[in-house]
C-alpha cells in the first residue's frame, strides 16, 4: 500500500485551490500545468491521472499552482503560447500572444506582399507568423524594447524564418529607413482610465508600455499613420489590431491621413478587431 496521491487527486486539490483563488477556468489551467509538470502532452493528461504522482512532479506542480493562485499567466509558467498553429516563447516582457490577433494574420495573408514591417513587435508572433505563412517574403520586427526584441529573434530562429527576419530597436518607425509593401501593428491601445478594468492576468503581469500610451488609447495610431506615409509604398497596406471600441476612430485617423480603401474587420465573435488600408497608388499619384 502507498499513501501517494494520484494525478487525480492532486488536480482536484489544485483546482479547488485556484478556485478560491478566483483564477476563471481553474479546472482548465490546473490540468495544463499538471501536464507540463508531468512532462506528458495535455492531450494524454488522462491516461496519467490514475497513477500515482512522483514527488517531483507533485513539488513542480504545486510551486505551479502557488504562482498562478498571484494570476501569473500559464503562458509565463510554462514559457510558451499558441499563435496560429505554432508555440511562441513568451516571458514577462512581451504581450501573450491571443487568438483575436489571427484576424490581423488573416486579412495581411489576403494580398500578397514582399516586404514587411511589424511595428511594436513583442513576441514576434505576427511577423514570425507571416514570414512562415510567406516563405517568398522578408521582415522587420520593430520594437523599443531590447528584451522583447531578444524573445522575438528566439521565435524567428525556433520557426526558422530568422534568415528573412530583422529585428530593430526603434519607437515606432524612428529608425526605419526602407521601404515595405505591408505595415502591420498590435499597438498599445488600452486607455489609461481602462486600466484597472483589465483581468488581474494582464494588468499585474504583462508589460503596461506594450497595454496603454497612458492617455486616449488612440495615441500611437495617430504617430505610425503619420509616419507610415514615408516607408509604406504606393498601393502599400497599413494593417492595425484595435480595441472593440475603436473601428470607427482609427478608419478615421487612417483616411485623414491619406490613406484610401479603408475598412474595420470584425474579429469571429463579431467586435471590431482590424482596421486595413492602402496608400495611394502611383497611377493616382499622377492623375492628382
């Protein structure tokens, strides 16, 4: 006889734990940290849940467990996140990637394009990703943050696409200099007064220059439209991921600025979530 708990046992007691914690979907996240504790793919959790659990694997998952009762992300915990089939690196310096940015791949996907340009690039996810969907194509990942810009060049070299891929320390397109056909943006679109309204996961955990400009929310969209205009090519496309709420700001800033053919995507639980647009072409150019 063994008074060794099983893997049921310990998730069960974990799951009551993070309960009363208040983490949301606890019964979903103590079983992917008890599989990664495990070593064993979420998908064969099952098949181990009956035997008895080692104490090593009993002491990861427990330290697993304390952290994310402080709502430490389960990206952070296990170190990676999926985006558009594929696992990013993510750490505490960079967004988690999330599904509603698969809108932006999808409409940057639907038109080809050469060279692109991912402002504000974090995790690199959506230029790792496009790269890889457009094995024709090169890249530059722009980023103010130097340890974001390590965690992008890691996921470009782990989807082998750091060949095509180019990371630069930049605020916005200040040090940008060539031209691109494709402009893509995830941009720090929270207000600051929204702020304390977030989940505990993303306001205590995630980086706050990556989440708000710390004043309207519309702030860097105002900056990369204006500078956009000097690195984005005639019948080049400018692609941004907005907040739910701000469709009908952005297509304006966006055709004040002189861009043309603009519309405001919806994401598949239908919120506004892209807004796209072209730049002028040359034949219009001339006829002007």
């Amino acid at each position: 006889m063994t008074d060794t708990p099983t893997g049921s046992q310990i998730l069960a007691a974990a799951v009551r734990q993070l309960t009363k914690s208040g983490v949301p979907d606890a019964a979903r996240d103590a079983r992917k940290l008890l599989a990664y504790a495990s070593g064993v793919d979420a998908g064969r959790l099952t098949l181990i849940l009956p035997e008895p659990v080692s104490a090593e694997v009993a002491t990861r998952f427990d330290h697993l467990i304390a952290r994310r009762s402080r709502f430490e992300p389960v990206s952070h915990l296990v170190g990676s996140r999926a985006f558009y089939g594929r696992a990013f690196e993510v750490t505490k310096d960079v967004l988690d990637p999330r599904p509603e940015t698969e809108t932006l791949i999808e409409m940057a996907l639907r038109a080809p394009f050469a060279r692109v340009l991912d402002l504000g690039t974090g995790s690199g996810c959506i230029l790792v990703t496009l790269l890889a969907e457009n094995p024709a194509a090169v890249g530059v990942g722009a980023d103010v943050s130097p340890r974001a810009l390590d965690v992008a060049m890691r996921n470009a070299q782990r989807h082998r696409v750091d060949e095509r891929a180019t990371f630069v320390q930049s605020d916005w397109m200040a040090s940008i200099r060539r031209p691109f056909d494709l402009i893509v943006a995830n941009p720090p679109y929270i207000a600051a007064d929204e702020m304390a309204g977030l989940s505990r996961d993303v306001r205590e955990w995630e980086p706050r220059l990556a989440l708000t400009d710390e004043a309207d929310g519309l702030s860097a969209y105002r900056t990369i439209i204006a500078q956009a205009q000097k690195v984005l090519e005639p019948d080049g496309r400018l692609i941004f991921e907005i907040g739910s709420t701000q469709g009908q700001a952005v297509a304006e800033l966006m055709l004040q600025g002189g861009l043309v053919d603009v519309f405001v995507i919806p994401d598949l639980d239908g919120r506004d979530r892209v807004v796209t647009g072209r730049s002028v072409g040359i034949h219009q150019h001339k006829s002007q």
